[in-house]
C-alpha cells in the first residue's frame, strides 16, 4: 500500500514545487521587469530582447537534446500568425503598463484575469462555469481591485489606459492562446519558440510606428554609442535570466 501511495504523493511535490516556482519567478519579474524599464527605457527594445532570450534558449535547449519543440514551418506559422499578434500586443502593453505604472497596479490588474477568463472561457469556448465558490472567489478579488483603484493615490489616465490594454490584450491572449495550441496540436516548447520568434519578426514594425527607433538612435548619438550604463546592463541581464526561467518554469507546469 505504502508504493501505492507514493506515486501520488511524488507527483503532489513535485507539482507543488513547480507551482512554487512559476509563482515565485512571475513575481521577481514583475520587479525586475519594472526595474528594468526604468533603467533602460526603451519597451520595445527591451521586449524583443525577451524574444531574443527566449527563442535562442529553446533552440540551444533543443540541440542539445534537454528539450523537444516543434520544428519552425511557414504553413504553421501562417496560422499561428494571429496568436502571435495578440501575445505581441499583451506583451507591449504589459511594458508599456510598467513604464508609467507602479508593480502594485500591475499586480491588481494581472489578478483580474483569471476572472475575465474563466469568463470568457464559458462564453466563446463553451467550458464549463466556474464553481460557485471559486466564483465568490474570484469576485472578492475583483473587490479588492476595484478598492485599490479607488483609493490609489497614484492614480494617471496614462497608467490606467494602459492597464485596461493590458487587461484586455491579456485575457484575449490567454484564451485564443489555448484556441489556436488545441487545433494546431504545438507541443509547449513549440508555442514557445512560435509565439516568440513571431513576435520578434514584428518588434521592427512597433518600433517604427511608436517613434521608438528615434529615441534608441538618439540616445546612441549621445551617449558615443554606449547603449548600456552598468546599471542598464545589469537590470536587462537579470530581465534575461528571469525571463528564460519563467518560461522555463511555465513549460514544466504545462506538461
């Protein structure tokens, strides 16, 4: 009976310790993220550097056999296309929210989603509905939220116009997300490197159409072509890091 048990209580620690992970890497870089726009101040740039991470980590991974993707085809991509759009768009606006938002508004905004989803999950996917207690749950959050915006001292139109973006683009992402993974049958490691090496084939069209591009070109003119500060170097290293762990992280809850 003993052997019986301990299967299950393996798989318990072990999802345990993965769920762990996940939470403990989202929150650090929520900080990170925001401690790295602050020093470098470029959320495009800084995004496609993400995409950079995360493409590069999955391809080194899977040459050396630690993981298995999808391999990259035009006629998958071609479908994937939209998908990618939507994750692009929750991806800026996540940045752009943090550029002129503190971490706690992101937080109260983020927390919102799985509310939103569920949601949407019942509407458009036909999912069941959420229970009733796990539905008070979820209203309580929105509660909370709904007092934290009210009494945020801190409170601009900019901000907030790009935390209901973000808000939007999130929940949109997360659903249509599962939509096109469940018919075009990617393996996680295969949404990764589609979602990302999409996502930075269209980082240059963003750049040129928020001005970006100006400023990065500017700010090399006058800095003598030293893009990086120590400080800015060491905040998007860290942003590097953590991101290639969170997805890491994320792909191992998934499976």
């Amino acid at each position: 009976m003993s052997a019986i048990r301990f299967e299950p209580t393996k798989q318990y620690y072990a999802t345990t310790s993965l769920v762990i992970g996940y939470a403990l890497c989202s929150s650090l870089l929520a900080v990170i993220n925001k401690f790295a726009i602050t020093k470098f101040n470029y959320p495009g740039l800084l995004t496609a550097l993400q995409y950079i991470t995360s493409v590069v980590g999955v391809w080194v991974l899977g040459k050396f056999g630690f993981l298995h993707h999808d391999p990259f085809k035009f006629d998958i991509a071609n479908k994937f296309l939209p998908a990618a759009v939507v994750f692009y768009l929750a991806i800026f606006t996540n940045t752009n929210l943090l550029r002129h938002a503190n971490v706690d508004t992101f937080i109260v905004f983020r927390s919102l989603t799985p509310l939103l989803v569920a949601l949407a999950d019942t509407i458009f996917r036909r999912q069941p509905c959420p229970s009733k207690l796990t539905f008070m749950s979820l209203l309580i959050i929105l509660g909370g939220a709904v007092g934290y915006v009210a009494t945020d001292s801190a409170f601009t139109l900019t901000a907030y116009s790009w935390a209901f973006a973000y808000l939007v683009t999130i929940t949109t992402e997360m659903v249509y997300i599962k939509h096109m993974v469940m018919n075009l049958g990617l393996n996680t490691w295969g949404f990764v490197l589609y979602n990302n090496l999409l996502s930075l084939m269209m980082a240059p069209i963003f750049w040129v159409l928020t001005g970006e591009y100006n400023e990065v070109f500017a700010a090399l003119v006058a800095n003598g072509g030293n893009w990086f500060e120590p400080v800015a170097f060491t905040a998007v290293s860290f942003y590097w890091v953590f991101d290639l762990r969170l997805v890491s992280e994320t792909c191992k809850l998934d499976l």
